[in-house]
C-alpha cells in the first residue's frame, strides 16, 4: 500500500467519463433549457440568468428554488430526457475501482437518477457502495462545507484516510484542508506524458483515472 486511504470519494460528471462527452453537451443544453422554460426565457437570456444562479446559490437548481420556489424534481425533470447511450462502458475504470481496499463513493452535484444512469452505462455501478447527491446534500452543493459535512456524516468517513477525486479545484480545496487526499482530473495531456503527478503532500493531478487508482492503492 502506497497510502492508507480507505475510503474513495468520486465525482461522476467529467470525472467517471470524459470531458467533452456527449452527455456533458447533453446536461448543459437540459440546464439551459428548464432555466428558459422557468424563467419564461430564450437560451441566451437563460444561459445569462444560470451564470449569476451558479455564482450566488452554487447550482441551477438551488437558485431556481430560491428565487422561484421551483420543485426541485420538477427542475431535474429535463434529466429524463437525456440519451444515457452516448456513453460507453469504460472496463479498465471498473477493473481499477474493484480493486481498491475499502469503500467507494460517488460525490455529485447531479441527482442519484442521473448517477444510477450514468453509472449503468458505464458498467461502474456495483463497483460503488453508495451515492451522495445534491439532494441528499438538501440542495447545497459541492464546495461548501454543508454539503461535505454532511457527506461526511452520513457515511462515517474519516477525512485522513479518504481520497476524493474531482475535475474541478474548487471542489478540492476544502477535502484538502480537511486532510484528504486530493486528486485533481485533468484532460489535457501531461507535459512529460505521464498519467499521474504529485504536485504537493496529498494532492495530485491526474491525467489517466485508473492508472491513478492502481498507484494509490499500491496494485
Ligand atoms: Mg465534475
């Protein structure tokens, strides 16, 4: 073992499968679309009014419920309507999470339906012991500290000894300073081509997931 990390904490959006998927372009255009829709808008006055939601309430969803008492089922409603089929199964991401010692987390922004689909086109499901949504969260997302508190909690996870994996960096400062060990998803190629860089005590960039996965957890 390379580290004592018993615990690992995903995030599924442009981590589980890659930057630039369909899917992503799929999610961005269901965002925008339930936004016009509530707010009796065209996209681009849409996409206007989701920027200064995200930038006070954190996620489209909160925002619209705050400002517009929007069901939050009724908002993730457009989720129903995406093509899951655009992803593919990722074996050497499902090999490499079967592998690791201890238990294994998905961390997301989205809702558990959209999880459970994703992660069921990706051949990943089995692999996890549980899903940790924005609504589990009470609709504060990740990066504040509500929402990882209470991920915490509910599953009895001791910071020092968990991993948490995400492509955005602010959602890694927080974990960080609670002692994690963080792991920041890049899509870009490393300079010196290889899959993984340590780029400070516990933090870690990381081009190539699974190959990471089996580092860590000393495979
Ligand atoms: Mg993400």
């Amino acid at each position: 073992m390379r580290s004592d990390v018993d615990t690992w904490i995903l995030d599924l959006d442009n981590t589980l499968y890659p930057a630039g998927s369909a899917l992503a372009e799929q999610l961005t255009h269901g965002i925008l679309s339930a936004v016009a829709g509530f707010y009796g808008t065209d996209l681009t006055g849409a996409r206007r009014i989701q920027a200064e939601l995200v930038a006070q309430y954190g996620t489209s969803l909160r925002g619209a419920m705050v400002t517009r008492n929007i069901d939050p089922h009724e908002f993730l409603g457009f989720e129903r309507r995406i093509d899951y089929t655009v992803l593919t199964p990722d074996p050497a991401l499902a090999a490499a999470l079967a592998a690791l010692p201890g238990r294994r987390f998905v961390y997301t922004n989205g809702s558990v339906y959209h999880a459970e689909q994703a992660l069921g086109r990706l051949g990943l499901t089995t692999h996890f012991d549980g899903v940790f949504d924005i609504l589990a969260g009470d609709l504060i997302p990740k990066p504040y500290a509500e929402s990882l508190d209470a991920f915490l909690t509910r599953f009895a996870i001791d910071p020092a000894r968990a991993a948490m994996i995400d492509d955005l960096e602010v959602n890694l400062a927080l974990p960080h300073e609670r002692g994690m060990t963080t792991a920041l998803i890049t899509h870009e190629p490393s300079a010196d081509g290889t899959p993984y860089q340590q780029i400070a005590p516990k933090r870690w960039q990381v081009q190539d997931l699974p190959a990471f996965l089996g580092y860590l957890s000393g495979q």
